[in-house]
C-alpha cells in the first residue's frame, strides 16, 4: 500500500551520478549555553543593582538637603537669639512688650480690642 516515491529525473545527465551535500544544522555546545545564562542572570542582576542605588542614592540626597535647610533654618534662629540675648533697657523692654503681644496676645491697661469676626 505504499507509494514509491518518483525519482526526478535528472534534467541534464552529467550530474545524476553528483550527491547533494547540505549543510549540518549548528548545534549550541552546552557550555556556551550555560555561557550566555550566566551571562543573561549577570546582566539582569547588574542592571537591577544599578537601578537599586541609583534610587537609594536620590533618597539620601532628597534626606541631606532637607537637613541642609533645616540647619539653615536653625542657624538663622540662633542668630535671632543672639541679637535678642545682646539686648539691655530699652531695647529689651521692647523686645519683651512685642513677644507679649503677638505671641501671648496681652493687652495694656486701657486698650480696646477689635476682633474681626468675617475671617478676613
């Protein structure tokens, strides 16, 4: 029940006798392929490494300028303290009638006081 298969025939016959030789099909070696895995699972692991500190590295900075500012804000705070703790008479005298006022809300003897009651 099996067919034979038709041989061609050969179109010019000087060339029947000439076997046909193809390439072999490249196989990977085993270990060029555990190679290029290693290779693979190295390059992965660097680019994640990289990645890795390139944002921890954003965060410490984003961290070191917040602290930069809050020792400018503290630095100018000590000098204010300076300036105040230099103070003598008059100036003290002042110094301590303002502080009550705007931070205590004290009033004088006599005073009226108007609060505004819109929000504005």
């Amino acid at each position: 029940m099996y067919r034979r298969k038709k041989e061609n025939p050969s179109p010019n016959p000087e060339f029947e006798n000439i076997k046909i030789i193809r390439p072999k099909k490249k196989r990977l070696n085993k270990k060029f392929l555990l190679l290029y895995i290693v290779g693979f699972v190295f390059l992965i692991w660097a680019s994640y490494s990289i990645i890795s500190k390139s944002v921890e590295y954003n965060q410490k900075r984003e961290k070191l300028a917040s602290i930069k500012h809050q020792i400018d804000i503290l630095e100018i705070k000590n000098d204010y303290y300076d300036t105040v703790k230099n103070y003598k008479g008059d100036d003290l005298n002042e110094y301590i009638e303002k502080i009550a006022r705007e931070d205590l809300d004290y009033v004088k003897n006599g005073e009226r006081v108007f609060v505004n009651i819109s929000g504005d």
